[in-house]
C-alpha cells in the first residue's frame, strides 16, 4: 500500500507535545490489513505489531500535518 498527499510528512519530523496517554487535540490512524483504527492517544496504538503503518495528524501553529511512520518508530518517540 502506498500513502502520499501533499500535507504528509516523515515520521521522523514528529515530536510529541503532550504525554502518549493523553487525548490529544487530532487523530491517530493505524492501518492494519482489516481496519483502520482511530484514536486519540497514542497509547492505544502500542500493542499493534511494530511494522504497522500508521499517520498522526499533528496540529502545529497554522495548519494540522500528517506524519507517516511505523508503531515502532511511534512506541520510540513516546519514550524518548
């Protein structure tokens, strides 16, 4: 599967600015092969395997972004 857009960033430019398990202000989208699953915080996204793809839609000062990366690269950033 491959996902592109205009606004679609690499994972590696995401920062959290709130704790993972928080509700943050938009939407986590984790793509597996039968669903997508959407949530708030990004801790419920954990316990799916590590190379799922996933996109946080980020609000950042003047518009919201997508970044694109894995739930391992999502699960290292909330523990760094």
């Amino acid at each position: 599967m491959e996902i592109t857009g205009e606004s679609l960033r690499p994972g590696t430019e995401f920062r959290f600015t709130v704790k993972p398990k928080n509700a943050a202000a938009a939407n986590f989208l984790a793509i597996t092969n039968d669903e997508i699953i959407v949530t708030r915080r990004a801790t419920d996204l954990f316990a799916l395997p590590d190379d799922v793809l996933m996109i946080a839609n980020w609000h950042g000062e003047r518009r919201t972004d997508a970044f694109l990366m894995t739930i391992r690269e999502l699960r290292a950033k909330a523990h760094a």
